[in-house]
C-alpha cells in the first residue's frame, strides 16, 4: 500500500468513541481466553498501539459461586484491579441476572473502563453445555435482556457485545443481532466476520461486517478477523466502513503489532519488528511476569504456549516448539531459549497465523 494512500486514510479517519470513552487509536486488542491475562496485556501496553485493551472471557457463574463461597476471584482477573486504564473485561453466561451482579461488580468495584459480553464462543463447552457465548445468537431477545439489564446496572460504565456473522452459513443474522445490541442500549459492537460453525476455517467475511454499518445508527462498529499486517488495518478503514478494528492471534507472538498498525493508520512510517535479540527478550520479560504470578512450576507450563507464538514464523521454529514444549523448569526454559529460539526470520512465513490455535485451546 502507498504511503499516499495510507495519509489518506490518517487524514480521513473519525476518532472512536465507546459511550464517554476514546478509544485511540481505533485499534482493539482482542479478548483470547487463556492468553490474554495481565502479563500479555501488559507486554503489549509497553510496546503502545492499542486504545482497548481487553482480558480473556470471565465466567459470571463461575464468578458469581466463588464470590458465594468467599473464595478469591477467578484468575482471570489478575490484575484487573490496579493496571492501567482503559481496559475491559468480557464476560460470559446467559442468565440476565447473574450477568449483572458481575458486571455491577466490575464496573463499580473494580472500576473497569468498559463491560464486553461474549456471545461469539464457539466453544461446546460453552454453547452446547452452557447455552452461552454464540449459542445465544440464535436468540436475539435474550441477548436484549442480558445487554440491557448490564447497561442499566452498570452505568455510566459502557457496555459492549463481541458477535460472530450468526450461528450457521445458513442462518447468518448479523444486521438483526446488530440493530438488537444497539437497541438495548450497548455502547459498541465487535464483529468477528465467521459463523459460529466456520469456528475458524476459511477466511472471515469482511464484507458481512461491512453490511451492518448502514444498519447503526448510533453505536461504533469494529471489525475482527484475521488481521495481521499493518497494511491490512488500513485497508479495512478504507474499504469496511469499520470505525475500529480488533486484533487478536496475530498479537500473540508479535505484540508490537498494534504500534506498527497504529504508525500506519496515522499515516507514519511503520517501524520495523524488534530485533531477534529484542523478541527474545521481550520473551522472557513476559515470562518472568507469568512467574510472577504463577510460581515457576506452572508458569513455566502456562509459558509454553506463549514461547512458540514467539518463535513463529521464523527460521527454526518447529525445533525450538519441540524442545520448548517439554520444559518444566526456570532453569530448562532460559537453557532452551538461549540454545534454540531463532536466529533468523523466516521471510516466507511471516504473517501466518498461528498453526492449531483456536478458541478450542483454552476455554476454562
Ligand atoms: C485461543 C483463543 C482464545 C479466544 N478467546 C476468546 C475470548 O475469550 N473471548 C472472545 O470474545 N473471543 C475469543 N477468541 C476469538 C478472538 O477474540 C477473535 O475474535 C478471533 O481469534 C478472530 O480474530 P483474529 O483473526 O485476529 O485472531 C479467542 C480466539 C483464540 C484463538
């Protein structure tokens, strides 16, 4: 893309507002369950790009029956409390009123900027045991009852909904469920352009997510899927009527992503990754905050997953998946990274998503 052509768009772009809230630059990082805890989010808020940023998916029962037996708060929230703002926390269930005794909570109590509702899990475990996430897209008056009960409970605090295009290929009713999220009063909506049954084969459908603009009158709409260059951000501006996008596997081994995106939609020149030497240890600052938090016998374990996005798409990288994959000590992770994490980028693999990663990998 020309630099023209991206100063075009810097100069044409209308700033992103979530009800009082500005979000900039328009550019969301997306709630992954299992990854986006607070050492993600923080590694990415060092690297600067994004005006959102979000944590993995809450479950409100399981939040709701912790809180009943005086137990700690899911580990999800770790975090939460204190980080920088503006952050939100996306929630999950189906029941109206469990939804808002956790979204009062994490509005007032924990003061979060904004309240995200998934209804876009594909998850069985969420669908079909839990009647939850997409399950509910085919049920467009509950997904009124649960975002209006969470507007009125957690105001002012913004509340927003993350959809995918609807159910099945066949069922697709993304401009109805849109005009219902704006009808019951939510400040935003995220669209994830796949059907709950694509869960994320093919390709999402950027146009889909462009059909529902005409139909808002009032509410942002910020597309997702499978975005992963700079390039690709600007070009969903120009051609998607989006007023944000959101960004989420492409983020996970590269989380200067964002600043780069941000630097192009501002119609700057886009810096150039990090060194191998810089990713690397940017690596193992987030291992040592995983640490942090976990202790190093399960942190170790947690940072297995997050090692390999890392290493992705550069030369060498399937060695060091197999080595790192069986680390189980401080000591064996430092010792693996040093010995195999990639000396060179792959140019050919650069920009493919991350191999096997679905939502499938981390539901609680
Ligand atoms: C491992 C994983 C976990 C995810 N967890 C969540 C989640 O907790 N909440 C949610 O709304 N979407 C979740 N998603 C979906 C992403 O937010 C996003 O919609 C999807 O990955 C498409 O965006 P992308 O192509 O940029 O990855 C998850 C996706 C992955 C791969």
């Amino acid at each position: 893309m020309l630099a023209q052509e991206m100063a075009d768009v810097a100069s044409q772009r209308k700033p992103l507002w979530i009800g009082d809230l500005l979000i900039d630059p328009p550019i969301l990082q997306a709630p992954m369950a299992g990854y986006t805890n607070y050492a993600f989010r923080q590694i990415v808020r060092e690297f600067g790009g994004t005006g959102l940023q979000a944590t993995e998916m809450v479950n409100a029962r399981g939040f709701v029956w912790l809180d009943e037996h005086d137990c700690e708060h899911p580990d999800r929230l770790w975090g939460v409390k204190d980080e920088a703002r503006p952050l939100a926390v996306q929630i999950w269930d189906n029941d109206p009123e469990t939804m808002a005794k956790v979204g009062k909570r994490l509005a007032g109590e924990y003061g979060v900027s904004v309240v995200d509702i998934n209804f876009g899990c594909p998850v069985k475990q969420v669908t079909e045991k839990a009647h939850s996430g997409s399950y509910l897209l085919r049920d467009p008056e509950r997904m009124y009852a649960i975002i209006s009960r969470l507007v009125e409970v957690c105001y002012p605090t913004p509340v927003t909904a993350k959809i995918r295009l609807g159910c099945t290929r066949n069922t697709m009713n993304h401009v109805q469920i849109a005009k219902t999220v704006e009808r019951a009063g939510a400040s935003a909506l995220t669209v994830h352009g796949r059907t709950a049954e694509d869960f994320f084969r093919g390709s999402a459908d950027w146009s889909k997510i462009a059909e529902i603009k005409e139909h808002l009158q009032r509410i942002p709409l910020i597309g997702n899927g499978d975005l992963q260059t700079p390039e690709q951000v600007v070009y969903a501006f120009q051609n998607y009527h989006v007023d944000g996008v959101m960004i989420a596997r492409a983020a996970l081994g590269r989380p200067w992503l964002f600043s780069q995106a941000a630097a192009a939609l501002a119609g700057k020149p886009i810096p150039p990754d990090p060194s191998l030497e810089e990713q690397k240890a940017c690596m193992l600052r987030h291992y040592d905050l995983v640490v942090e938090r976990f202790g190093t016998n399960k942190g170790t374990l947690l940072m297995r997953k997050f090692a390999c996005c890392y290493a992705q798409s550069k030369h060498g990288a399937r060695h060091f998946r197999t080595h790192v994959a069986h680390v189980e000590s401080p000591e064996q992770f430092h010792e693996v990274v040093e010995r195999y994490f990639p000396k060179f980028v792959d140019p050919a693999g650069t920009g493919e998503p991350i191999a096997g990663l679905d939502e499938s990998c981390s539901c609680d």
